[in-house]
C-alpha cells in the first residue's frame, strides 16, 4: 500500500484551504480513511469541511480534532485559521470508526489485537474511566490520542461532528503501528507515597505534611518563593507496573501553607507513589530524541505515515521556536506524511498524560 498522502494550508478561506490541501495531498490513490486536524479559527465551518472532503475525494470515514495549534509535517499551525489532511489507505475490513456519545462503540474484543486513535472532550469528567476501560474491551488493546484543545468549539471528527465524550478510530491486527511516548517533565527526586489525601488534595507524602516534602524536593531556593514554581515544577505519579519508569504529569494547582496542604490537578488516592518534576526544555529536548531513536530502532520497515500529538505546553513554549518538534521527526524519519495537534492530555495504553508527545506510525 502507498505512502499516506498529506496537505495542509493556512488560508483563512474554508474553501481556499480545502482547495489547498487537495492540491498537496495530489493523487489519493485507493484511500479509504481520511485524518483531518484544524484550528479554532476555522471550527465553525467543519461541517462544511468535512462535507466537501468527503465529496471531492470519495472519501468516506474521517477521524480528527480541533486544536489551538495544529501540526504537520515539519511544520506548525499557532493562532491562525488551518487545516491538515492526511489520507491512508488500509485493507477492508481494518478498521471503525466510532463516537461513544452517540452510543456508537467500538467491538467489544473478537480475539484479535486492536490499536485505537482516539480524541477526547476535556469537558467530559469521565473520560479517565473511559480511557481505562477501552483497552480492555477491545482486548488487550492500546490507545493514542489526544484531548480536544480548543478555545471554544470542542469539536471532533468520527465520520461527522461530534463532541462530548471519546470517538476515534479502531484497526485490527492487519494495520500495524509502531509508538512512542515522550515526556516534556523531569524528576527533580526521589518517588514518594502519597499516605493521606482527599480527591485533589495531597494532605500527607510518607506520613509527613505534604507541603513540607514538597518544599524540601524543589530545594531552598524556590522554597522561598514558592510562586516561581508555578508552570514549572509539576507533581508526577508514576505508572504502576511500567518497566521503562514511565509516568503521568499533573499540575500543581495551589498550596495552603497553613495547613501544609498541596492540591493537584488529579483525583488522587492514598498508597499510590508520587514525585516532583521540573519542566525544561533541555531534558524535553533529549527525551524526544531518545523516544524518536527507539522508535527507529524498533521498525523492520519504512513508515508509510504517522499522527503526532503533543502538548500544548510543549511547542514551541518549550523547545523554543516553532516547529521544533516536527523538525526532530524529520531528522529521524525522513519527511514522511505526518498529522496530529497539540492537545489538552495526551493518551497512551490505559493513562491520560500532561506535558508528554505521543508518536504513532503506520507500517
């Protein structure tokens, strides 16, 4: 099968964007699955997108998301109307496309592996419980994806325009992927238990104030003017039976220094371990290239395309300048047809992450 076929534009015209992208995707082959990203400046008109995509390409089933920032290959989208397309073709039969809200569920587990794209609504409070439980029903399976990032619309693409819960795209062994999570926090020491809490709040780490270890983690420096640590050290919970030390980031979201109290931006349940993370662009920059050669280093073949999703603290308010990220793919596989946004959470296996970037490629 082809190489994905892509196109993107920034033309604040829906239609001359559109136009655009069909341009840069040029011949589309047998495809039969289309992934369409695009920012909030031309959300209003998605509707209208998808009717015309889906009538100028024969096209039928599209998955995607709007996010605050949109992103292809070795380029970025920030703050300004944009579209990508990318279009793949897969063997019949392969994959469904689903909405959970509109009660359109993926098949529950017919003895194969299942891969699934998924896009979510950050608005939608169950969405860690549906995060969770997803694998499971498609049998061992494994998700990616992302949370919808968008200022106002929070709309995503599962043959239509939904929102509101998790839809995406579910393949079946015949689509096989290769993926890699990389993370944009750093420990800054040791893994702690978290001995007594209540839902956001951490109240006691290893039976002492909570407060107290916290200050002791970040050091003396940033103790004493604990406001600098806002947006920049981060609680981290690390992920139960990983064998690569994986972890998930959340943010810390305020402090009672009364009480010695610490409130993450997590519901939080006692006995699970916890540490202190620092986000920077340095340790970001060299976990991405060691996600990105792993990746490399796992492939038998060449890629035919792939989706990135990333933070939208990470870009080019960590790595520096626009692009960055994309332009590191790049450096390792080539210019291959690569889509994706940057999301409110980013999603692997069972766990919703913060501040990571989730690669998927199609082999």
């Amino acid at each position: 099968m082809q190489t994905f076929r892509i196109g993107h534009s920034h033309h604040p015209d829906w239609q001359a964007s559109v136009d655009a992208c069909l341009e840069g995707a040029g011949d589309i082959g047998k495809a039969n699955l289309g992934f369409l990203y695009l920012t909030d400046g031309l959300a209003d008109q998605l509707g209208n997108i998808l009717r015309e995509l889906k009538s100028r390409t024969g096209v039928r089933h599209w998955v995607g998301s709007v996010g605050q920032a949109i992103l292809c290959t070795n380029t970025e989208y920030y703050d300004e109307p944009a579209l990508v397309i990318l279009l793949a073709e897969f063997p019949a039969g392969s994959f469904r496309v689903f909405d959970l809200a509109g009660g359109n569920l993926p098949p529950a587990d017919t003895g194969s592996q299942h891969f699934a794209l998924v896009h979510g609504d950050p608005r939608n409070g169950q969405l860690p419980e549906l995060i969770e439980q997803l694998p499971d029903r498609l049998g061992n399976g494994y998700l990616v994806g992302g949370l919808t990032s968008a200022n106002n619309r929070y709309y995503q693409i599962a043959d239509d325009v939904v929102e509101g819960s998790l839809s995406g795209v579910v393949f079946d062994e015949q689509v096989p992927v290769a993926t890699g999570v990389s993370q944009g926090c750093s420990p800054i020491g040791p893994i702690h238990t978290l001995t007594d809490c209540d839902q956001h709040m951490a109240i006691r780490i290893d039976q002492r104030p909570a407060l107290e270890v916290f200050k002791e983690d970040i050091g003396e420096v940033l103790a004493r003017d604990i406001d600098r640590a806002a947006g920049y050290i981060f609680a981290g919970f690390p992920v139960v039976g990983s064998d690569t030390g994986d972890y998930r980031v959340r943010n810390v979201i305020g402090i009672d220094p009364e009480n010695n109290l610490l409130a993450i931006g997590d519901h939080m349940t006692r006995g699970v371990p916890i540490m202190f993370c620092r986000r920077d662009s340095k340790s970001a920059t060299e976990d991405l290239q060691r996600m990105l050669t792993n990746l490399a280093s796992r492939l038998d073949r060449a890629p035919r395309g792939g989706i990135y999703i990333s933070c939208v603290g990470r870009g080019q308010h960590l790595f520096g300048k626009p692009g960055r990220e994309m332009q590191m793919i790049s450096e390792v596989f080539g210019d291959i047809p690569i889509a994706g946004f940057y999301a409110n959470g980013e999603i692997a296996g069972h766990n919703l992450y913060g501040y990571t970037g989730v690669m998927t490629l199609f082999l």
